[in-house]
C-alpha cells in the first residue's frame, strides 16, 4: 500500500503542475488574444500605431475624472445623433478596444483603424448604404462613405461578428492583405510586449521627421533644435498610460543605436527638467500663475523619472511621470499673458 501511494503520489503533484501551467497560461493569455490579434492585423509598413483597450479603462478613477473634465458640447451633432439612432452605436458604451495605424502614402497620411466592440452588423450596414457604395473584396463586403465636408472617403468592412476596420485609404483590402511579418513583425511584436501592461499605448516607427514635426508645433518659446535632432536621432519612440488611482502613470521611451545620442537626450532631458522646475519657483513666475496652476506643474515635474537602458543593439532613454487631477484642472485654465515692461 505504502508503495502504491509513492508512486502515485509523484504522479498527482507533475498532473497537478501541469494543469497549474496549462491554466495559467490560458488565464494569462486569453485575456490579451483579442488586443495581440487586433495589433497583428494592421500593416507592415505602418509608421506609428496607437492603441486604446476601452473597455479597461472605461472604469477607471482616472478616466472617469478626464471625462468630467472634457470639454462637453451644448448638443450632439445632427449628423451624429442620426447614426446613434440609427445603428445604435454608441462609442462611450460599446467601443471596447481600437487599435489605429498611421501609413505614409507619399506626401499624405492615412490610416487604418481596427475597431472591437458590440456592433449591429445589419444595422450598420444598411445606415452605410444610405449614403454610399457597396462592393466585394477580398472575401468581404466593403462600404465606403464620403466625409462629411470634405472630397475624402472612408472604407469599411467587418472582418469578424465584433470586429470593424476602417480606413480613408483607397485600397482596404489590400490593408487587410498586408499584416505584419518577418522582422518587421518582430521589431513590433517586441515594442508591443514591453507596453502589455498599458491599456493606453503609442509606438512609433521613426522616418527622421518627429523631431521636426514636434518643433514646427511647439509654441515659440517652446521649440528646441537641440531636442528635435536628437529626436530625429531615434529609432523608435514608445509611449504608454496606465491609470493608478486618480492618476495616469506615463512611461515614455526613445531607443537610439547610439550610446552618445542617448547619453545627451538623457543630460538635455535632465536639464531641462532642472530648469523648468526653478522656473516655476522665480518670482516672476509665482506672480503671474495661479498658485494650483503652478503647484500643478511643479507636482508633473516633480513626479518625473529619467532613466538610461541598454539593451545591447539599443540604448534607450525612459521618462516617467503621472498625470494628475491637479494637471489636468490646471491644463484647462488660461495662463496670464506676460506684463508689458
């Protein structure tokens, strides 16, 4: 008998380990197979994706603060209300997840956008028909649909029961025909997998244009050539949101293949970091900003985190700070203009 259970018993713990393994894998897994399918979907040759899980953060502290604190408009588009009667889709309650890519055609920027949600297919389709064409590619019905106000179309198709995509691209299936693989699968496959734990997440491809582009925009005092070369420097660019509490947590990344590029992004970033916070505290400064304006910035600046990694064939910068209740009141308010001397 004492035999009998020594082996059995052996045997029970490796079945019970096994089926301990197997479940953790499909309870850890199966929870991202939709958001890992929606981002292996969009095309190889995007030059930036962005991703929101909606239904995760729908019931969060945080965005139920950014939605108080939005904007709201005196009354819904009429264009807008009709689709809601229409299709009975509505974004706030039935959008779950929507992953986007930014394709570069030539001088222009198009898009491609996979949406997950609970869709009326029949409805949906039969509201696109109203105002637009209808025809097969690729094994899928496709409706595209003029912009309201502008010469622009939009093409949509539903590759699954709860899955849309869109694009304002002419050609969506062969979007849909060209997703991701090879290395250039490989290279966001591993940019993605660092963001899992992000509900909220932008990546970024570079073309030697962000920095530029980030210094066309910045208000005057704000441009730095310096920053944007050594943004055009990088190689990729990775941003991620996590709400923790009434709060969202940020982690920003820049990957270069140069140890010196990273080593003076890092001392520019550190810098500046240093300044702003001095700033804040001079006299001036405290005279013409609210005083929570201004201890709303310090509190950013002040959670602010910059780190150097090296992963071997990349060497990378990592911001990180939160984005607080006190932020976002103080991003809405009106900064006194500079007295005349």
């Amino acid at each position: 008998m004492k035999r009998r259970l020594s082996m059995v018993l052996p045997a029970a713990i490796v079945l019970l380990g096994a089926m301990a393994v197997v479940a953790r894998h499909y309870w850890t897994s199966g929870g991202n197979s939709a958001r890992e399918s929606m981002l292996a979907t969009l095309p190889a040759d995007s030059s930036a994706v962005l991703y929101a899980d909606v239904a995760d953060l729908r019931p969060t502290q945080f965005i139920a603060q950014l939605h108080d604190w939005a904007p709201r408009p005196q009354q819904i588009d009429a264009d807008y209300a009709k689709f809601l009667h229409d299709t009975g889709f509505d974004y706030e309650r039935d959008l779950d997840r929507v992953a986007i890519a930014l394709l570069k055609r030539g001088q222009e920027t198009k898009f491609l956008a996979i949406a997950d949600g609970r869709f009326d297919r029949q409805k949906i389709n039969t509201y696109t028909s109203q105002f637009g064409t209808h025809q097969k590619g690729g094994g899928r019905e496709i409706f595209t649909v003029p912009i309201s106000g502008s010469p622009r179309k939009v093409s949509l198709a539903f590759t699954r029961q709860n899955r849309i995509a869109l694009t304002d691209d002419a050609d969506l299936s062969a979007l849909l025909a060209n997703p991701m693989k090879g290395a250039d699968e490989n290279d966001w496959r591993a940019r993605f997998e660092r963001l899992a734990g992000s509900p909220l997440f932008a990546v970024i491809r570079q073309d030697a244009a962000t920095g530029a582009a980030l210094s066309q925009r910045a208000p005057g005092g704000l441009s730095s050539p310096q920053l944007a070369a050594l943004l055009d420097q990088l190689l990729w660019i990775t941003i991620g949101g996590k709400p923790e509490g009434a709060d969202l947590r940020v982690v920003a990344e820049g990957e270069s293949p140069a140890d010196e590029t990273a080593r003076q992004l890092s001392d520019f970033l550190n810098g500046a970091l240093i300044l702003a916070q001095a700033g804040l505290n001079g006299p001036q400064v405290r005279k013409q900003l609210n005083p929570q304006t201004r201890e709303a910035y310090l509190e950013i600046l002040k959670s602010a985190a910059i780190t150097r990694i090296d992963r071997g064939e990349t060497k990378s910068i990592r911001v990180v700070f939160d984005v607080t209740p006190k932020f976002l009141a103080a991003a809405s308010a009106t900064v006194p203009a500079a007295p005349h001397r």
